[in-house]
C-alpha cells in the first residue's frame, strides 16, 4: 500500500468515497435519491469554484494602465439600489470626486 498526498486528478475518487461514506451513514436518514443530488449538486458547485480559482493564461486583460479605476459606472446606483445598499454609490461617487480633485 501506497500512501501520499492526495492530487488533483484523484478528486473523483475521493468525492465517490466521500458519497459512498455519506450513503452509508445516512440513508437512512434522507433516503439514497435525496441524499445523491444533494451530493451531486455540492459537487457541480465544487467544480464551478475550481473552475473560477484556477488560474487563466488566454484570457486578454488589457494592461495594468487599463485597470485604473476612473469612478463608478452609470449602473452602479441601480445594482446598490438592487442590493439594498443605495449609499454604497453615494460613497464610490464621493470617492471619485476627491480623486479627480487631487484628494484622494
């Protein structure tokens, strides 16, 4: 028997130990069909998050003088407002203000 650190091309492996375990020790408690979406679903979320982390070389980001913040966007009052946080586009566009003043 080999035992190392786990790898990345291991995860599924380890995720159908993991659902297995999960079955085992509480199906009786969801039901098998439950508890595999349930688990099904955790793992899609997974992979989307390992999707985001990873780190992308072919995607064009422009230079570093293009990611200058140059204040808040039209749209930001409507997303504060959407989001329940309407001084949040009060308080970038204050921030803008006093940088383009020289107060920054």
């Amino acid at each position: 028997m080999e035992i190392r650190r786990a790898r990345l091309e291991d995860a599924a492996a380890i995720a159908e130990v993991h659902v297995r375990t999960w079955q085992a020790a509480y199906e009786h408690v969801f039901g098998a069909e439950r508890l595999a979406g349930t688990l099904a679903a955790g793992r899609a979320v997974a992979a989307r998050f390992k999707d985001l982390a990873r780190l992308r070389l072919d995607v064009p980001v422009g230079t570093v003088d293009d990611w200058v913040w140059k204040g808040p966007r039209p749209e930001l009052g409507d997303w504060c407002a959407r989001f329940g946080s309407p001084r949040l586009a009060e308080r970038a566009a204050k921030l803008a203000a006093r940088r383009e003043s020289g107060n920054s």
